[in-house]
C-alpha cells in the first residue's frame, strides 16, 4: 500500500482499557490484563510510539481505574498523543470538574480533549430528559469557565454566578467535546453542545442516515457537528488470519458469561447498546453484518460491539469509506489492546493521511 496524500485527513485514536476491558480470550479475565498504571500506561505509550493522535481513557465505576487520576499520571510519560478523557456528568460539581480539567490540560500542555458521558449515576435513576438536560447544562458551565469566562448561569440543575476562574487551558479556549447517544434526547444535546458526534458500529445506510439527521439538527442549532467512529479492529496480513484470529478470540466465550459482562455496564439499556444487539442478531453466522464487520465482540462487552475485520488493504478501504462518508476521528481497539495497536500501527496506520483535528 502506498500513502495517498490526496486523501482527506482524519484523526486515528486509540483506546486505553480502564475499565477491565482486556482479554487475551472475550470474557475470560486474566490478571496481567486487569486495568492497573502498569497495564494501561503500556497501552498508551504503544498508542505514542506507534503514531496514534489520540486516546481515549473511558470511565466506569464498578470497573477498572478512574480516568482523570489516570489521565494526571500520563501527562509526564507522554509528549505527542492527546488524551481523550471521558467525564461523566453528574459525577462532579462542575465549577470543580472545570478546575480538574483546565488542571489537566496545563500538566499535558494543551494536549486533552473531553469525552462527556451523560449517565446515571450508581444508586440514580433520572428520566432521559432530565439527565441529558443536566448533562446539557453541565457542557455549557464547562465551555463557559474553560474559555476563562465568568459564569452567570441560572438553569433548573445549576445556578451559579462566578467568576472567571484563575487556572486556565494552555489555550485559552475549551478543549473540544467529543459526545455520542442515539435516542432523541442526545441528538438534541449533541447539536446543541457537542464539537464532535461520535457513534458507534453500524451498517453504512444507518451510519449515512444518522450523519444526515444530525446535521440538520445541527444546522437548525446554526451550529455544525464533525463527526466521529468508535470501531475495534482486527488486522492480520491475510483475511483469513484476521477471520481466525476473530474465532480465537471467542474460543472460551460461555454465553452466561458474555451476558453478566454486558448488563455490568451502567449504559447497558441506551439506545445505542440496544442498536448493538440489534446487529448481532441480523450478522450472519460467523457474525459478519456486512463486508468486513463483525459483530461477535459485542457478545462480551456493552457499548461499542463491532470490528473491522480483515487485511492492510481491506481495513484501510474500509475507513476510507468512513471518511468519505464525513467520519472524520477514529477511536480503535482491538484485543490484547497493546498487541493489536502495534499490529495496526504497523500494517494501517503508515498508508493514513491523519492528524489531530484542528478547532
């Protein structure tokens, strides 16, 4: 393969597995791949060393490390890569969570951008309009205090008057929020908030579908969205080795097990979870829903349940659709999380015209 400089840019991102989400085999844990410093700072720094623009440090909380004491212990161990790290609202009084993240964004030196999760939290359950309205409000109070603005907000969750805070992002402004959710609710914070719109798995006339529909929300906000592609890959030289790597990593799968994994995940029951099963169900029966993208993860994780599955060449046409699509940031992952980043950063990554996104 030959890198095409006249291909449109996009940011490749990888994924560093806080949440006890390493396998060797789908759902059957092994402690050298439990979430730990150790474990997850060797997957960041393969993310480094490999050309990666991005990470993602996804949040949980009955699972795995916590993000944001993760993200401050990278901030010395990296130099390139910018850490993508998920917040969940409601977690924080967000005067202080804006702190914690302008904090963050000076120890990485301009390089942190936001995940905002809108769910409940342990022990909570707010109606979907409630919870997206505080998550809304919450994104507005974070742009507002990140930008070094004072905050005059009067909302039904928060009503704040303060000023401008002291500790700043290295730029001055906010660092971009990256959002995903299918259900009405979502989409409408999404346009109403979010700079990048990520989503998860789909079959192309729905990933097409749901592109079109968002940008008319947005544009009807006067806003415009990008897009992002939450995906995990399985790159071999040969089809067939990516196919039989695929079968190896569900050789021990019980299903009982497959399923516990999955309903431990507080998003267990959102629309995008659901669109997930969905596909599982449709797939054929080595579990492909269509070329090159099969569904068997998603028999042992909640949330993103699909991957890229094959050759160099037909992983990077793949993508290369995305982006033509308008998809324009991939987050990857594949399992072992550090041996599959390699393997893509060596047979993928060189033939790909990207770099961070630019605000």
């Amino acid at each position: 393969m030959s890198k095409d400089d006249s291909d449109m840019p996009m940011e490749v991102a990888w994924f560093s597995a806080l949440c006890d989400d390493d396998y060797e085999y789908l759902g059957v844990p092994e402690p050298r791949l439990q979430s730990s410093l150790h474990h997850c700072a060797k997957i960041v720094r393969a993310a480094e060393d490999g050309g990666f623009d991005n990470i993602l440090l996804p949040s949980g909380y009955a699972l795995g490390i916590d993000a944001t004491a993760f993200a401050a212990a990278m901030a010395p161990l990296t130099e390139q890569i910018r850490l993508l790290l998920a917040v969940r609202c409601g977690e924080m009084w967000p005067p202080q969570l804006a702190r914690q993240l302008a904090s963050l964004d000076q120890m990485l030196g301009g390089r942190l951008n936001i995940n905002i999760i809108s769910s409940d939290m342990p022990g909570e359950t707010l109606a979907s309009p409630s919870r997206y309205g505080r998550t809304l409000e919450i994104m507005e109070i974070l742009r507002t205090l990140l930008a070094g603005k004072a905050l005059e907000h009067q909302g039904e969750h928060f009503k704040l008057t303060l000023e401008p805070p002291r500790i700043r992002t290295v730029s001055g402004k906010c660092p971009p929020f990256y959002f995903g959710g299918l259900s009405p609710d979502a989409r409408d914070v999404a346009a109403k908030a979010a700079d990048v719109f990520l989503m998860w798995p789909d079959e192309e006339p729905n990933v097409e579908a749901i592109l079109k529909d968002m940008r008319k929300r947005a544009a009807a906000q006067g806003r415009t969205l990008r897009f992002g592609y939450r995906v995990h890959v399985i790159v071999r030289e040969t089809e067939a080795e990516a196919r039989a790597y695929a079968k190896h990593l569900m050789s021990k799968l019980d299903d009982a097990e497959g399923e516990a994994i999955r309903k431990k995940s507080l998003d267990a029951t959102s629309e995008g979870v659901r669109r997930q099963a969905e596909m599982r169900d449709k797939a054929d029966d080595d579990g492909f829903v269509e070329a090159h993208l099969w569904t068997g993860i998603g028999r042992a994780r909640s949330g993103c349940g699909a991957a890229i599955v094959g050759d160099p060449d037909q992983v990077l046409a793949k993508l290369q659709r995305y982006r033509a699509m308008g998809l324009e940031a991939f987050i990857l992952s594949g399992y072992p999380h550090a041996a599959e980043c390699d393997l893509f950063a060596r047979y993928v990554l060189p033939s790909l015209h990207h770099q961070p996104l630019v605000f």
